[in-house]
C-alpha cells in the first residue's frame, strides 16, 4: 500500500504541474479521478491527504481539493514530498550537500572559533573510537559524523546557510545517516571517510579556506560516486 500511495503521489504531483492540466485550479470529482487513474477511491483519498499536508492541495469542504503549489517558503515541505520515495534520494541528497557545505568549510576555516574547532577535533576523535570498536554497530558513527558536518557548516557563521541545512538535515535526517551507515559499511571506508574528516579539520585548524573547500569536496564527491555504484 505504502508503495502504490508514493507511486500515485508522483503522478499526481506530474499532473499537477502540468500547464493547463487542471485549468481552474482544482482537482476533478474524486470518482471521475480515481476512475482516469485506474486506483481505488480509497488509495486517491490517502494521496491526496498526503499532498495537503505537504502544501501542494488545500481540500475544501464541499468544494473539492484545490492546487496550491508549494512557494520557496515551502522548502521543507519539498523535502518531506521527495522523502516519500528513497530510490535516487541519497544521490540526490549528496548533490545537494555539496552545492552547500564546500563553500561553508572554506567560511568555517576563515571565521571558526577556538570552541568550534575543539568540538570539531572531539568529534574526529570520537570517530576514531567507533573505527576501533565496529562492534557497537555503525549507527554511532554516522551520529558523529552528522555533527561534524554541522559544525563546519555552523562555524561558518552565516544563518542563512544555517538555517537552509538545519531543514534539510532534520527533514532528510534518516536519509542522511542511512547513506552514511551505507558508505561506514563497506570494507575500508571507514578509514577513508576518517583520515577525510581529519584532514578537512586540520584546514581549517590552519585557516586554509582553499583546503577545507577541497577536502570536502573530495570527500563528499567520493561518497557520491559510491552511493551511485551501489544504487545501480
């Protein structure tokens, strides 16, 4: 059921945005839908209480269910809408990761603070302890590797960035620490993802914006290509 209802999601949300689709704005009589998309009434009424709470619909007592297509401000509701089917997700997520947290190591190296960098250097350090104790499981690490990565991005010290990856990290957070359990798996990278996250501390210890930019990226391309090799 879980399946069909993001299946019948996607197509809606198609026809939803298909110019002139739905001329006066609103969806057809839930019969006369359900009948066009060959589904059950049922499963049209489940989709369509899912794209209301995500933003797209906004359903009328007696008037039916009407498009209101998510505006910028409804950015978190985008993500909550792709976090419906996983396939691609994680690939997608890495793009996203790196249009934002490069250019925010190479921030967080010019403008860090000293407290900033000791819990930066306490997360690698806590990394090294799960690398040395893979019987606790992986989830642990993925832990503190989403908080290194949001240390670099904080120290920054751009709200704005701030902000934008907070909504990303808490509306795809099972997304992101499931891409990292993945990549934390396989044999030998853990210690490259390790002796990635030093490295980009060190940059920015030394305040060489240039290097942080660059350690992350090779880090986070890595993962990208990997996370493409597996989802193939």
């Amino acid at each position: 059921m879980e399946k069909k209802r993001a299946e019948l999601v996607r197509t809606l949300t198609t026809l939803i945005r298909e110019p002139g689709r739905f001329p006066d704005g609103r969806l057809p009589p839930e019969r006369e839908l359900a009948e066009s998309l060959g589904v059950s009434r049922n499963l049209l009424r489940e989709a369509i209480v899912t794209l209301e709470a995500l933003g797209f619909l906004e359903v009328r007592e007696r008037q039916g269910a009407f498009i209101t297509p998510p505006g910028t401000e409804d950015f978190a509701a985008s993500l909550k809408f792709l976090a419906i089917w996983p396939e691609d997700l994680l690939s997608y997520l890495m793009e996203m990761r790196l249009v934002i947290e490069v250019p925010a190591a190479g921030l967080a190296a010019e403008r860090r603070t000293d407290a900033e960098l000791a819990r930066m250097k306490d997360c690698v350090a806590h990394l090294e302890t799960e690398q040395e104790t893979r019987d606790r499981g992986l989830s642990s690490a993925a832990v503190w590797d989403t908080l290194l990565h949001t240390l670099v991005l904080n120290a920054a010290h751009n709200p704005v960035l701030s902000r934008m990856y907070e909504g990303l990290s808490s509306t795809m957070e099972k997304y992101i620490v499931l891409s990292r359990s993945k990549l934390l798996a396989l044999e030998g990278w853990s210690g490259k993802i390790l002796d990635e996250h030093r490295r980009l501390v060190e940059a920015i210890e030394v305040r060489d914006p240039k290097a942080a930019q660059d350690a992350l990226r090779r880090h986070l391309d890595g993962a990208l290509r990997k996370l493409n090799e597996l989802n193939r």
